[in-house]
C-alpha cells in the first residue's frame, strides 16, 4: 500500500513538472506580440516630422520626438529637444502613444475654464439666493 501511495505522489510530480516545461515563460510570447504591435503602430504613423510619438522604454524612460526611419527590428525617433537620433528595438518598447496636438491642448484649457466657470456661477447663485 505504501509503495503505491508514493508512485502515485512520484506520477503526479513527473506530470506537473513536465507541465511547467511545457509552459511558455512569462514575458516570453507577450514580448513578441507587443513587438509586433509596437511595429504596427509606427508603420501605422508612417515617417517624417508630423510622425510624432512618445516612447516608454523598458527601463522606464520616455523618449518624445518623430519616426525618422523604421527597420525591421527597430525604429529612429528624433529627440524633440535636442534633435539627437534615438534608435529604439521594437522589444524594447513598453508604451507608446500619439501626444496631444496644441489645438486639443487649448480645447481641453478652454474646457477646464468653461467648467470652473460654471462652477463658481452656480455657487454663488447659491450663495446669493438667485431667482
């Protein structure tokens, strides 16, 4: 009864363990999927200076400028600042995302004004006791 007892524990620990092996490592595929991801949305943006795109890398810095050049396992972001040519592996990309245009920026002020407006009117209409 004994010996069965431990060639089922044997069977059973074999099995997970052949299990795990067979398990894709964590970051393994999803680094491959946000690679290919990562490349679709900067052949999506297309090259040149209207290619704008904000980059956060892996190692948690954020690269801001415009595609200048897209390769196979990378891409070139000019530096906004200072111009200088970054060359950033797709793999090595976290984040990336499209920053806001100056227009949506001043709507987006325009916005917050309107709503503090508003605000502060219904407050002291409040206040006031207006009829």
């Amino acid at each position: 009864m004994r010996g069965t007892i431990i060639g089922i524990r044997s069977c059973v620990v074999l099995g997970l363990m052949s299990l795990m092996l067979h398990l894709p490592v964590p970051g393994q595929t999803t680094s491959n999927g946000k690679a290919a991801k990562m490349k679709a949305e900067v052949q999506k943006l297309g090259v040149g200076p209207n290619a704008k795109l904000e980059v956060q890398l892996s190692d948690r810095r954020r690269v801001r400028g415009y595609i200048s050049e897209i390769k196979d396992e990378s891409f070139v972001l000019i530096t906004e600042q200072s111009g200088t040519a970054t060359e950033i592996r797709y793999s090595d990309a976290e984040k990336a995302k499209k920053p806001l245009s100056k227009g949506v920026k001043i709507a987006i002020g325009v916005g917050v004004a309107f709503a503090a407006f508003v605000g502060l009117a219904v407050l002291l209409c409040r206040s006031n006791g207006c009829d």
